[in-house]
C-alpha cells in the first residue's frame, strides 16, 4: 500500500469512530434533557437519582468534547490466540487501536473499536521493542490534527514476517516511536501544556502504572518530564480505580497560579475532568493570597519550630487575672479569683482538645468554682454549722450562672473562643512578645507581613492554627444549615396547622369523614424536605470548598518547594497517605524547601515509600543541557546528569552589555528569539528581577508580568526564577545570571532552573561575569 493508502484507510476508520463519538454525545444530550424533566418534585428520592444521572451524563459529554482532538493515535498488531479484532489473514494477530478513551461496537460482543491508552491490553504499545516486541508485530504512530489523519509510520517489532508487515510505508526498525518523540518536543510550545499520551517511555509508563499504594517519588532532572508523567498517572489512576476515586477525588498541587494555567488541559484532553487543582497558598477555601517574596519569612515560617511559636501564640490568650473580679449576680456578689481560672485553665490543658473546644471544660470548671463559692456564701450557717445548701442547691446555682452572660463573658475573657487568623495578625504584631527564646531574624520574618494581605506561606499556619484551634469554618455552615433547616420544619408545621384548622366540619350525611386532607399523609419534615435545596455538586465541586477534604490520590507537582508546615498541610488532606510526589531537590528555589527527600517524608511515613528516577531529557537540547551540568554538579555532586534526546535546537547565544544598555539589548534579544520561534511559540525573559523590565519591553511583556500575543503572534512572558517552575518556553533570554544567583540563597539551583526551560534556543544578556565560567 503507498502511503496515501496509508492514511486513507486510518481516516475511514477515524471517520467511523468520531461518527460514534458524535453520535453518543447526541443521544446523551437526549437523554440529559428528558432526565431533567422525568422525576416528580414530590418524589424526593427520585429527585436525587435524577440529579446523580443528570450529573453522570454530563461527566460523560465532557470526556467525550475533551477526547476528541487527537481520538486516535496508535494501532499494534499483537499475537493474541483469542484476538477481537482479527487482522486479516491471520487470525491470531489482533489489531488493537489506542486512544485517549475506550470506544465499543454495539453489538452484543461489545466488540472493542478503541482502546484506552490506560486498559493493560494496550500497554505493548508503549513498551515493545525490537529486542522484546512482547508478540507485538507492528506498531503504527497515527498523527492527526484535529479531525484529520496527517501522517502515518510504522515499526516492524518482530522477527517473524507476518502478513502486516507489508503495511505501511513509514519508518521502520524501531524509529518510528523516536521521531513521533522527536515530533512532540520540537512542536510550539503554547501558554497550555500538552499531554504525552502519543509517546510515554518505558520508564515514564512504569511509574504511570506504578501500583505502589503508599507515598511515590519521582524525581528527574529539568526536561525528563516529571509534570507529564505526573498527571498522566492521575489521568490512570482515575481510570483503574474509578470507584474509588470518584467519591474521593484527586487534589492536584503546583508551585503556582500559572504554572495550574499551564497544566489545566492536560487532564481534560484524556478524558478526565475531575480532579481539583491548587496551589499550597489556595488549598483554603475563600482564604485569598500572594506569593511570599520575602526570603527570610517564608523560611521561617516554613520551619517546623512554628508549631512551638503558634502554640506558644495560643498560650497568651489562655490568661489568669491578677487580681479578683467582683462578679453580681441577682443582688448576690461573689468573686472570682485568680486561683479559679487557673485551676480552669489547668483542667482545660489537661483535656488536650484544641483550644475552642476545650473552651467548655475551662468554663464547666470556673463555673462550678463560682457556684461553689456563691453556695458557701449564701448557705452559710449563722450559728457556725454546716453549709445549709445541698448539692442540688449547688447545681442550681451552676445552671444559673452559666445561664447568665455576663457571667460567662466574666469568665470566658481568660479563655476566649480564636480564629486563626486573628491569633496570626497578633502574632505578626508583636513577634517578640511570644517568641521571646528567638533570635531577631525570627523576629524580623514573622514581623515581615503586610497588614491585611495573607501570602501562601501563611496558608500552612493558618491550616495549622484550624488544627489547634478546633476553628473549622465548615462547621460554622453545618450548624447555620441546621438552624435554617428547624425554621424550615417550623414553617412547615404552621402551614400544616392551618389546614386543620381551616378543614370543612359540614358533614350533611352524618357520616364521620374519610376524606384524607394533607396533614393526614404528611408531616411537617417530609414537606419541608421537598424545598429543601439538595448538594449537586461533583465530588471534586465539593472537595474544592471543603478546607478538610480527605482525598483518595495527592499529586504534588515541584515537591521539592514544600516547607515543613507546607508538608502538614498536604498530608493532612491525604489520611490514607497515598501520593504521587514529583520534583528535584536540586532545583528547590524555597530556602525552607527539600534538600533530602527521606528527611521530608520521615515525620510522615518513616521510611515506607518509593524512589524512582527518569534519566531520559527530552526537553532541553544537549548544547543547553551541557552548559547546566557543572552547576547541577557544584550543587548536588551525587546526581547524575540526564541524557539529553537531542543534539541541538537554535543553540546558545551571549549578549554582552554595556553601561545602561540593558533595556535595548533585552529587546533585541526578544525579537531575535522571536524570528527563531516564528508566528507560533512561547518565549520566556527570565530574570532575578522582572519590574525591572517591564518598561523596557514594552510591546513584547504586558503589565504586571502578564503574557501577551505580540504582534508576529510569539506569546512573550516575562517571569522570575520561581514564577518559571515548571514551565517551559521554546526560547529563553536569561537576563543577568549573576543577579539570579546572589538574589538567594538558593540562587544556583535557582539559576539551574532558569537554563534548562527553554526546548529551543537560550540566549544570555549580561553585563556580569557568567556564574559557570
């Protein structure tokens, strides 16, 4: 067959398959509307199962729209004595199409027309080689764009001849798979990262499929594809444990807002839409924050010893007056003195509850000394005997004054109920009052915030502070949801009173009634219930908004960021301890991140999890990759270098400058990288210090580091160190390296960073001596 031939039966047969697609999509749009207008609104169970298939069916629309660009990617001729889908001339060879999803002739076979790239039937052929074809014969590469097949090339796996073997006419040996890799990292990169479904290596596929159930690393060096790999696993876990994750969900964090732009379509394009994307600074609910730029802060308040200052914090609202407060009660006065509340106190942290919660034994115990006291007052006997009140007396006395609230606001100002935020801002105002063992740059970081304005690396302590507070917002909800629900019930009830009452007494016949009214059949629950307004939400809707949401799978995508406070906010949303960690500890820009993986996980699961590491760069051509390898070696001695796929891009160019020539020179820079990347592509201007120029490029970057469409349609971002994790740009203008590095003190892993994004071209403006020569 000539390649013509070629591509013209693989868009017949993705003709048919999108025709399905097309097809099921109208038949469920159908059947979402008829469900909308099937159940009886006085039927509240069949109000419920009508809102889980309206929600199913729209799950399912959306997999299919995301799924179809690129439906179809690959075919494998494999040995199969049972094949489904026989070649033609032999039928033990079956013919297995691969896919972004699983697609299923309607017959009663349910004969399978396209396989899911994740169903183990379909893992030959990312693995088979030359040396083990694992029976596979011939494996095709399909590329298409859009709802076209461009391109077609195939690999002869086995040693046998078969009568596929003929087919096709693309590369063959075993090249077919490297240029369909070649194709994908050579493409324009975009402002939206795309998925590797077509081309996962061996060993990105062992760690997709991994079925470690504890806590998996990955880690690799720039380039070897740790985010790709990362969110194809999610994509595969959702698919091989559906059940389970479905009610659990699956949290996703990034360093970043926009690295979670760059990263949104992935997940979608394999048919999965529900998972949860957040930052460490946004996995609070309605708790809105900045990027901590302040070095020494987010170092100290990352550190572990910020569990002793909050719990320190919390202690100066735990208070003993000094002297005794007159307290009157009825005409009656009694005291309460500093030995009560202590003694309060002390039953309070006793109880080792969290502060709110165990505001009720320090106000059960001070109320009970106040009763006592009172009692002793009262009841005394004139003559000198015995007390004249009894116990009863006694806890009459208690119910009375704790039913009395300046009483319990007398007491309670020793104990008073806290948010965490309000224990934080008092913190921040005063540091060395709390913190009075601590050196002034704990002082001097702590001190460091902005009054009004919360920053990511307060999230962790405001988390933290919820904890030890027992302040849950969420329960807050709950307990107003209730009180709306009583007054719903009581509405309810009158409406139903009133029926009765107004019921018609004239019974002409003399026959007692045996006519049912609505207060016969129904009570004033049931009635309220079918107003009541029902959760729809998905799981994921629902996990997003709930700060205490125990996921079923938490990936963390740059890991080696995390603090130590950073790390007990992630764990505390994964009890089952099942995570997917990526990241490298030799590109931490956090001064308060990871340097050793083992010593971040051992507070949490000592020393049961998996290493694995990707060796293979598939991003960063070798001239940029060999340039960055003696300070991947000056910081971490002990890994090795990466090899790098290719050779080459558009290379490495130096742009020295002069006085202020700077602006200009970055200009320039830009619109030569520009004219490299042509009319599509993302260029990334990497500094220690973007505010410096975003006057100067003023056309290429927009304000406030924003990416924009130039005029040639190149998107030019302008980012710092860490803004740029995780991304990747087809050329990079890294300005003043130096700078980069004296910015931090990670500032070599931070420079490391910053010269391994670009899958192109680098090009350097400097006027500095360069850090690496």
């Amino acid at each position: 067959m000539s390649p013509t031939d070629d591509i013209a039966a693989e868009q017949h047969y993705l003709d048919d398959l999108l025709e399905r697609v097309d097809q099921a999509r109208e038949k469920l749009e159908q059947r979402l509307k008829a469900v909308r207008l099937e159940a009886d609104i006085d039927d509240p169970q069949g109000l419920m199962v009508r809102d889980r298939e309206a929600r199913d069916i729209a799950q399912r629309l959306d997999s299919y729209s995301a799924a179809e660009v690129g439906l179809m990617f690959g075919r494998i001729d494999v040995e199969d004595a049972e094949a489904e889908n026989p070649v033609p001339g032999n039928e033990h060879l079956d013919r297995r199409y691969i896919g972004r999803i699983g697609l299923y002739d309607d017959d009663e076979q349910m004969r399978t027309l396209l396989m899911d790239w994740r169903a183990p039937l379909a893992r030959p052929f990312y693995l088979a080689t030359t040396l083990r074809p694992d029976g596979v014969h011939t494996r095709r590469h399909i590329t298409t764009r859009g709802r076209t097949v461009r391109s077609v090339a195939d690999e002869q796996l086995s040693t046998t001849a078969g009568p596929t073997d003929a087919v096709g006419t693309g590369p063959r040996g075993g090249v077919a798979k490297e240029e369909a890799l070649l194709d994908a990292v050579n493409r324009a990169r975009t402002a939206y990262m795309q998925d590797i479904v077509e081309t996962i290596a061996a060993e990105q596929d062992a760690i997709i499929r991994a079925a470690h159930r504890g806590v998996t690393v990955v880690q690799g060096a720039p380039g070897t594809g740790k985010t790709a790999v990362a969110l194809h696993r999610a994509a595969y876990l959702l698919y091989t444990w559906r059940e389970q994750l479905d009610n659990t969900g699956v949290l996703i964090i990034g360093p970043n807002d926009r690295f979670l732009s760059y990263i949104s379509q992935v997940l979608p394009s394999l048919g999965e839409t529900g998972v949860v994307l957040a930052t460490p600074g946004t996995l609070l609910p309605n708790l809105h924050t900045v990027p901590e730029t302040n070095l020494l802060a987010r170092e100290v308040k990352g550190s572990a010893e910020m569990l002793t200052i909050l719990g320190d914090a919390i202690k100066t609202y735990q208070t003993v007056p000094e002297d005794s407060i007159d307290i009157s009660i009825d005409g009656l006065n009694v005291q309460l003195t500093p030995k009560m509340v202590r003694a309060a106190r002390t039953r309070a942290r006793r109880s080792r509850k969290p502060h709110n919660h165990a505001r009720a034994a320090f106000l059960d115990h001070g109320l009970n000394s106040l009763a006592e006291a009172l009692g002793e007052s009262i009841g005394a006997d004139p003559l000198g005997g015995e007390n004249l009140l009894g116990k009863g007396d006694i806890a009459t006395l208690r119910e009375e004054l704790g039913a009395d609230p300046a009483v319990v606001d007398a007491l309670g100002q020793f104990w008073p109920e806290l948010r965490p935020t309000q224990v934080l801002e008092r913190l921040y105002a005063d540091p060395a009052a709390i913190a009075v063992d601590y050196d002034e740059d704990t002082w001097r970081g702590l001190a460091a915030h902005s009054s009004g304005e919360w920053t990511d690396a307060d999230a962790p302590l405001i988390d933290e502070l919820i904890d030890m507070l027992g302040y849950v917002s969420d329960e807050e909800t709950a307990a107003e949801e209730r009180e709306q629900w009583l007054e719903k019930i009581t509405e309810a009830q009158e409406a139903l009173d009133i029926l009765t009452g107004s019921a018609s007494q004239d019974l002409d016949d003399g026959f007692a009634p045996e006519v049912l009214m609505a207060y016969d059949v129904i009570d004033a629950e049931t009635l309220a219930a079918r107003q009541r307004v029902r959760d729809h939400r998905t799981t994921a809707e629902r996990a997003a908004a709930d700060s205490r949401w125990a996921f079923g799978h938490v990936i963390v995508d740059e890991a080696q960021e995390l603090s130590e406070m950073a790390w007990r906010m992630v764990f505390r949303r994964s009890p089952n301890k099942w995570m997917t960690l990526v990241g490298d500890p030799a590109q931490t820009g956090n001064p308060g991140g990871v340097d050793s993986w083992a010593e971040a996980l051992s507070p949490f699961v000592a020393d049961r999890w998996q290493l694995h590491q990707l060796t293979v760069n598939y991003r960063t051509p070798k001239d940029i990759a060999d340039l960055a390898a003696p300070l991947l070696h000056e910081i971490d001695p002990s890994q090795p270098s990466p090899l790098a796929l290719r050779e080459s891009g558009t290379g490495v160019r130096y742009v020295p400058v002069e006085g202020a020539d700077l602006g200009s020179k970055v200009q320039a820079a830009v619109e030569q990288a520009r004219e490299l990347t042509g009319e599509a592509g993302l260029i990334g201007v990497i500094t220690a210090d973007p505010a410096r120029l975003e006057d100067v490029v003023t056309e290429q970057v927009a304000e406030q580091s924003e990416s924009m469409t130039d005029k040639a349609g190149a998107e030019v971002v302008l980012v710092d160190t860490a803004a740029a994790k995780g991304l990747e740009f087809d050329e990079v203008i890294l300005v003043e390296p130096a700078d980069i590095v004296e910015s931090s003190p990670q500032g070599l892993n931070d420079l490391y960073v910053a010269m391994t994004r670009a899958t192109q071209g680098l090009t350097v403006v400097h006027a500095r001596p360069l850090p690496w020569d």
